[in-house]
C-alpha cells in the first residue's frame, strides 16, 4: 500500500510543477503554443487538474496574447488590402504581374493573398484543437481565443468606419493633392539616387518633370478609381474578419465535441 502512495504521490509531483501553470509571460503566440503544450503534457494521461491552476493572472496573460495576435493580424491585413487595392482598377499594372504570374488575373488569387494572415491562424488552430483536453489547456486555449475575438471585431468595426470614411471624403481635388504628393515622392527618391548613380559614373543627367506629371495623372486615376472599390472592399474586409474570429471556435470546439462522440461511442460499445 505504502509503494502506490508513494508512486501517487511521484507521479502527482510530476505532473503538478509548482511554478508552471502560473508563470505565463510570453506575449508572443509561440510562447503560448508552447506553454499550452506543457499543460497538454500534464493533462494527456487523464489527470484531473484543477481549472484553477491557471491563475487569473495567467488567464489574463492568454487574453492578452491573443488580442495582440489579432492586433498584428489585422495591421498586416490593413496593409495588404491597401497593397492589392490597386491591382482592382489599375489593369496595365495587373497586366504586367499576369505576364509574371498567370494567378493574378483571378480575384479570387488576390482575396487568397489578402486573407494569408488570417489562414495562417487557423492553421493554428487545427494545431491547437489536439490540445485541448484538460481543464487547464481548455482554460488557456479559450481565452486566447477570445482575446483575438475582441481584436478582431474592435479592427473590423475600425477598418469598416474608415474604409468607408475616407471612399466618401474623396474628391477630384483631394486625389489630386495626394496624386502630387506621392509622385513627388517619388520623384524625391528617384533624383537622390540619380544622383548617386552620377557620382558613381562620373556623368551628369538632365533631369525633367515630365514623367513626373505623367506618374501624378496616374496616380490621380488610380486613386479616383479606387473610390467605388473601397465600398465594396470595406463590406468584404468586415465579413472576412467576423468569419476570422468565429472560426477558430467552430474548428476547436467542433473537434472537442466530435471526440466526445467518439469516445461515447467507444464506452458504450465495450459495456
């Protein structure tokens, strides 16, 4: 009696460290991906460890990360919308990516760009979803799931407003003010290594405005165009990221639910 309290109580001291369930401070997904696969260590063989190992504190932690991965998620969404905007309505710039790579004439290919932050994540979470069956690891991957539910509805509401605040505000004259200031830009970067280029090679170029006008009266064109477009991008931007944030969910919990099917199924069959 005495030897299987004792392997009782050594194997409780090995699945029970002290310090880890409560000292969570990663504020990266990895770190947390990590920390969840120690607590699925713990919790494999069927061990029931209290929920409450996982501190509000370390809850917290969870929360935190995944509001911060959504934060990150969207920006890069934001940027690569912006990014891909113009290939919409500038049909010699896609013209000449076709020629690079055939995919870019389908719109379909470029929502897939758009979207690779967003499918990269639910890579993740059909990662996570094997991990998810102890009270600890249910605790820490549900509130990393909603710290990035609440990132992603606060940017889809925020990117929505402004999408559709600034297609409303455009006019000819602002386009064109900013039309100059980009190709001014431009222009700026352009002469400065211009003229590194001359120091290299020892000879002067003569240097005119003219394309410099030609790339404004694009500029202005492509921006005059991408008004309608932002309606209609804003509404997709919105859809996608409330799909984004209640997938991972569905692909989890769903997972969960399934096994517990499964593992019914399997009891009853042996009764």
């Amino acid at each position: 009696m005495s030897n299987d309290n004792d392997r009782g109580l050594t194997a409780s001291a090995a699945i029970i460290p002290a310090d880890s369930p409560v000292n969570f401070k990663s504020a990266t997904v990895m770190g947390a991906l990590s920390k969840i696969q120690q607590y699925f260590v713990m919790e494999k063989d069927g061990s029931e460890i209290p929920g409450e190992m996982l501190t509000i504190q370390g809850k917290l932690e969870f929360f935190n990360t995944g509001f911060g991965s959504g934060f990150i998620e969207g920006i890069i969404f934001a940027l690569l919308t912006i990014i891909i905007l113009p290939l919409y309505v500038d049909y010699q710039l896609r013209s000449f990516l076709i020629s690079i790579f055939p995919l870019f004439k389908f719109d379909n290919f470029l929502l897939l760009i758009n979207c690779t932050p967003v499918l990269l994540f639910l890579m993740i979470c059909c990662f996570l979803s094997k991990y998810r069956v102890g009270n600890i690891t249910k605790s820490a991957i549900d509130n990393l799931l909603v710290g990035r539910l609440f990132s992603m509805l606060s940017k889809a509401v925020i990117l929505y407003v402004l999408m559709i605040f600034v297609a409303r505000t455009m006019t000819l004259e602002n386009c064109w003010s900013n039309a100059s200031f980009l190709s001014g830009i431009y222009q700026g970067i352009s002469n400065i290594f211009g003229y590194i280029s001359d120091l290299i090679s020892g000879t002067t170029t003569i240097r005119t405005y003219t394309d410099n006008i030609h790339l404004t009266n694009r500029l202005y064109t492509i921006l005059w165009k991408i008004r309608p477009e932002l309606i209609k991008q804003a509404y997709e931007v919105f859809f996608v990221f409330i799909i984004a944030s209640i997938v991972p969910f569905i692909t989890i919990w769903g997972r969960a639910i399934y096994l517990k099917i499964q593992k019914y199924r399997y009891e009853r069959f042996w009764k």
